[in-house]
C-alpha cells in the first residue's frame, strides 16, 4: 500500500485536553506519514513576561494536544509505531515559567510545607532555528546563554482502555505527557493499543527540556511535527518503549519515582531477555552494569522515569519489532 501523506492544522476550538473520550479528526493507515501543527502547553496564552499563566490561562484547559488520529487496522492487543521524523519550532520564541505551588521544589498539595509559595514568573527565550539555538536571559540580571536547540514533543499518546478518558497532563501507560528529551526527532516511540483505532494525539512542543524538568516546564513551543506510524499485529505492549538508531529504552511512569524506577527496569530487562536471549538473570545483570536511566518530568501526577541500554551491547540481537526503527527511517528519510 502507497505511503500517504495528511497534514493536519487544528483550529482554536479543536484542541484536545483528554487521551480517549474524543471523536477522531483524521484517518490514517499504517505506513501513513503526518504532518501536524501542534501548540504549546500554554495554549500560545503566554507570550512575554506580562502573561502569567494563572492569569491568562484557565483550568484545565492546559496542555493541548492535536487529533485524536484514527489509526486503521489498529486493535487492542496490537502496537503502534511512531517514529518522529521532524519537529520544528513554529514561532522565533519559546516560554518558560514558574508557579506557585507546582515544581520539584516547591511545596504542593501532596507535599504540603508552612512556607510562600514559589514566585510566579515568565521567561521568553528567543529561538535561532538556523544557529539551533535557545537563548536564556536572566530576569534579574543581565545573565544571557545560548544553549542548543533541541526540540522534542512532551506529550503524546493513544486512548487508554476500558472507556476512560484520561488528563492530557498525566503520563502513564497509554503514553501521554511523557515530557522526556528523549522524544525528539528520529526516534521511534512504540505504544501499546487500547481501542479500536488507537487514537493517536500529541502535543506540548518543547525546544529544549533539562532531564527531570525541574521547575515542571520546559522551552514551551508550538510545533510543526512530522511523523510516521506502522501497526504492528498481534504484539501487545504493556508500557511505551523507545528505539533509536543506537538504544533501546523502556518508560515507566508512576509515585513515587521508584516505582517508575521499578517498572520501567522491569520491562528493560524483560526486552533484553527477548531480543538477545538471555537468562533472566543475565539480562538483569547486564542491564545493572550497562544502563542509563534518564528522568523525564518529576512534576506531574506521575513521575516519568527511562531505563536504556546501547544496542551494541547486546550483540547477535533480534531487531526490535522485527525492524520497524528502521524500516521507517529508511522510508521516509527524504521527508526531513
């Protein structure tokens, strides 16, 4: 079947706030190519230091993401491919903000502290596409850094099971606002399917994002992001999973950030075992001494938290998902 290119460029009012519970807004096939405008998790709202999100924002219409896509032939059991061949920044800004009461260090209402809550405050960083860079300026200096463009998509995902319609701020096995660097461009995402059609949406550009995002928001941008989804049959996935062209790398997502800890090794390990056929024991072992573990967001209502491993180290392996990475990087390499 001929691969296919849609381009979807939602308007105001058809951004969505939920994985699950949405009518899609397009249909593709497996093998199709997507072209998407995305917005930033502010909505655009927040444009100069003028702008505090408490003030132009409105609950809970945050985090906005594109579709939900209908994938064809995509059923529960099965997963879907998505490899991410291009994400670029659509404005020559980016924001970034702190909130009261919001972040990894501050007080909030689970971790309830007698102390003011953090200043609310707005940073505008200017974005050089041609010298892929993101430029910091102090607020109460004259501090400035260059620091690289990196762009990546925070938030995607597919409908959760079972009728339920999930917060677009929430990461968890679905996928959702997953907010690791790791999702940048020429990475492939796989993501087990829950529903008929899978009913893929994404979203929360960012030009760049510190491992963990501390204060619990990066270099906030709108998007334009192209992407490639393939239906693998028959194979489900428990929790979403990444390849690049050199690594493997599980996500779990949970509290505490152990238990996402836990999950996300978990599933390393059990991926180890299948793909170079090791003992369970073996694979442990190895994954201990060999992996990395790269945090996504420890702000959100879970935690997000990767194991990885280089695919040199697991010589005479099995190709994941009998080559998928590669088989769409291969096809749509002229599309960057």
């Amino acid at each position: 079947m001929a691969m296919e290119k849609i381009t979807y460029r939602p308007a105001r009012d058809e951004w969505a706030y939920t994985f699950g519970g949405r009518m899609p807004v397009a249909h593709l096939r497996s093998g199709d190519v997507l072209e998407v405008a995305t917005e930033d998790c502010f909505g655009g709202l927040v444009r100069g230091p003028a702008d505090l999100p408490s003030q132009v924002c409105r609950m809970p219409y945050l985090n906005p993401v594109s579709g939900p896509f209908f994938i064809e032939d995509a059923e529960p059991g099965d997963t879907l491919a998505i490899h991410l061949i291009s994400i670029v920044p659509a404005r020559d800004w980016g924001v970034s903000s702190t909130f009261p009461h919001f972040g990894a260090l501050t007080s909030t209402s689970h971790t309830a502290a007698l102390q003011p809550p953090l200043e609310e405050r707005v940073w505008v960083y200017g974005i050089d596409r041609q010298a892929g860079t993101v430029r910091f300026q102090a607020t109460e200096s004259d501090h400035t850094v260059d620091l690289p463009l990196d762009p990546m998509i925070g938030t995607i995902g597919v409908a959760p099971g079972g009728f339920e319609a999930r917060s677009t701020i929430v990461p968890d096995t679905h996928g959702g606002n997953l907010d690791t660097p790791e999702l940048r461009a020429g990475t492939t995402l796989y993501l087990g399917v829950n529903v008929h059609g899978a009913m893929l949406a994404l979203g929360d550009g960012h030009a760049r994002q510190g491992e963990g995002e501390a204060c619990g928001v990066g270099v906030e941008i709108a998007t334009t992001t192209t992407l490639a989804v393939e239906v693998i049959k028959g194979v489900p996935a428990m929790w979403p999973r990444l390849e690049t062209d050199t690594s493997i790398m599980s996500i779990g997502c949970a509290r505490p950030l152990e238990d996402a800890y836990r999950i996300a090794y978990h599933d390393l390990v059990g991926w180890v075992e299948s793909l170079a056929g090791l003992e369970t024991l073996d694979a442990y072992q190895l994954v201990s001494q060999a992996g990395r573990s790269p945090i996504g967001n420890v702000c959100d209502p879970n935690y997000t938290i990767l194991a990885a491993i280089g695919k040199a180290l697991l010589p005479s392996a099995d190709p994941a998902y009998v080559g998928v990475h590669s088989r769409l990087r291969q096809s749509v390499a002229g599309l960057r």
